[in-house]
C-alpha cells in the first residue's frame, strides 16, 4: 500500500531500520525485523548509503523481505548523489519488480573529497525523473530546523516546496529534540502551502557518541532539557537508555496531541527500545 493513503485512516506510526555493513552477518537484520515486525507498524523503511554500493542490494532485498515475507509496507530510501540516470532506473526497475510500492528520494550527503557528479544535483530532480518514470508513492526529506546547506530558513522551504510541487506524496522530517521546532516549521510549511502529510522523525537518544554524531553530521540542536539528562545519566549506560525513551516517549504524545499526521521512529536497529515506545504510545495511535 502507498504510505500516502495511510494517513486518511489513523496517526501512522512507521520505523527505520538500516542494513548491515557488507562484510557484516545478514541475518542479524531479520532477527531485528522479526522483532519489529511485532509492532505491526504502518510501514518500514531501509535506508541506503548514498554513493551506491553493495549496501543498495541490500536495501530493496531487505525491503523487499519486509514486503513480501513480513507483510509489512516498506519503503526502500535512494539518494541519488553520484547516480546517472541510467543508473537510478535500474535500481527503480529492481523496486518495481520486488513488489516495493514506496520510495523515499534523497540527494545523500556531498562526499568531502569528491564532486558531484551523476545526473541529479536534488533530491527534486530525483523526485520528477521517478513520476515522470513509474507508478510509485514518493516520499522526501525535509528539516525542522532546517538544512545545514540552506541560506536561510525562507531558501529551504521554498526549496521544499517546489520539491513537493515535483511529486512528493508524502514528507518525514530530519530528527529534531525539541517539538518548538517541528511547530514552528509545520506552520511556515501550511503558510507556503505544502499539503502532503509531514511524519515527525524521532530519535530516541540512547548513548552520548550517538548524539555527539547527530549534532554534528545534522545540525540539530540539544534543548536544557536534554542536555541535563546527558550531564546527570550520561555516564550510566542503562539510566541514559530509559532517560531517552522517556524523552522521546514524551515528544511523541505531546506531537500526537498536538495532531501531527505520523511518528516515524529511527529504531537504529535495536527492537528493545523500539518496543518499549511503542508499548508506551500504542493506545494514542490507535
Ligand atoms: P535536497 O532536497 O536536495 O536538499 C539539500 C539542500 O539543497 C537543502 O539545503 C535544500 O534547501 C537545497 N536545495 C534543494 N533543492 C534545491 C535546488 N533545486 N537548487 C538549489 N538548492 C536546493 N542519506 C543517505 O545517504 N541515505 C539514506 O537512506 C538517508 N535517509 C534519510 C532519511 C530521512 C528521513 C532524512 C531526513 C535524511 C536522510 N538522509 C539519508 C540524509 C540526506 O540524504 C541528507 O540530509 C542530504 O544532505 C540532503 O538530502 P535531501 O534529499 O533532503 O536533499
């Protein structure tokens, strides 16, 4: 099912899993998707490193997976930095034929030591060759607090806009820790008449490197809130975990309340915490 229709039925809850290193052990992933798939959540998605690579095989045969043996939607990611267009088509082509029905178009990050080369310079570009190629739902990108490459604030949603206006169904936003942000941005976003439903991506924040990592690759900005968690717990594996489930649990029904179309969870693979917000959260996504 296309991930656009499921917003007419219910506030969607969706996961991120990501695949394994190439030379790491495949089946760890299944065993992961076992357990997620408990959750019965209104679709998955498998991102894929940007660049292309073995990783992208692995993308839409654990999508595909996700698809035809769990039974779940799944979204296969594709950024097309780097990408021809004969090259895009042939991993579409693949989606197609393994039964994917969605996918989320990205530029990927601009490696530091390369051009860009390839056919597509945005994820815009990518989002009209695909309509303009194959039936698909296509979902994109966009950022509360807006992306680090922007000018400015004003640049980056009348860039987002005229990427939805290329054909995006469906929108899931970078990671953000503090809802004032997805607020203020879901309004200029209703302002500059983008009308497809935006999904919160959250990121419970379990261990300090993963934050140290987040703050720098995506700009995202830590709240006093969250930094007094980090100062008091971050030296206590265990009492960071359930801090950050809290924290994230906390995000998500204010975000629900506040009526937002879709939570879409950035798992990092581990299904014990994913299964912990979601048990704590189920009854307000019914
Ligand atoms: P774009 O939409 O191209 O935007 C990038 C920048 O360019 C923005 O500043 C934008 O305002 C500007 N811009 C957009 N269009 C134009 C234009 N026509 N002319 C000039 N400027 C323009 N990366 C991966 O490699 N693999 C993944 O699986 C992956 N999954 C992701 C999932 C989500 C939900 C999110 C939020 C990000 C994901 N990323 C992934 C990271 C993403 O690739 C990076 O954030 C990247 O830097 C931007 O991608 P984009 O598709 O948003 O780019």
């Amino acid at each position: 099912m296309r991930t656009a229709d499921k917003f007419k039925e219910k506030t969607v809850f969706s996961l991120e899993v990501f695949p394994p290193k190439p030379d790491a052990d495949e089946s760890v992933i299944y065993n992961t998707l076992e357990q997620l798939s408990d959750i019965k959540p209104d679709f998955i998605s498998v991102t894929y490193g940007a660049g292309g690579g073995k990783n992208g095989c692995r993308t839409i045969k654990i999508a595909s997976k996700i698809e035809n043996e769990y039974g779940i939607d799944s979204v296969a990611h594709l950024p097309c930095i780097g990408l021809t267009k004969e090259q895009a088509g042939e991993i579409l082509d693949n989606i197609k034929l393994s039964g994917i029905e969605n996918v989320l178009a990205l530029r990927g990050d601009i490696p530091e030591e390369s051009c860009v080369c390839g056919d597509f310079r945005h994820a815009d570009e990518l989002v009209s060759f695909i309509k303009g190629n194959y039936d698909l739902n296509v979902i994109a990108a966009c950022y509360p607090e807006t992306h680090p490459e922007s000018k400015d604030v004003v640049d980056d949603i009348k860039r987002l806009r005229h990427k939805v206006d290329c054909g995006v169904d469906h929108l899931i936003t970078q990671l953000f820790l503090d809802n004032r942000f997805f607020y203020d941005f879901y309004e200029k976003t209703q302002l500059a008449g983008i009308d497809v439903p935006i999904e919160a991506g959250i990121m419970p924040v379990t261990n300090k490197r993963q934050i140290e990592r987040m703050v720098k690759l995506c700009g995202v900005q830590l709240p006093d809130k969250f930094v007094k968690i980090l100062d008091r717990y971050g030296d206590d594996e265990e009492a960071l975990r359930d801090a950050g489930i809290a924290y994230a649990v906390d995000q998500i029904t204010d975000l629900i309340a506040q009526g937002v179309a879709g939570i879409h969870l950035y798992t990092m693979n581990n299904s014990f915490i994913a299964h912990r917000i979601h048990d704590a959260v189920q009854n307000l996504i019914k």
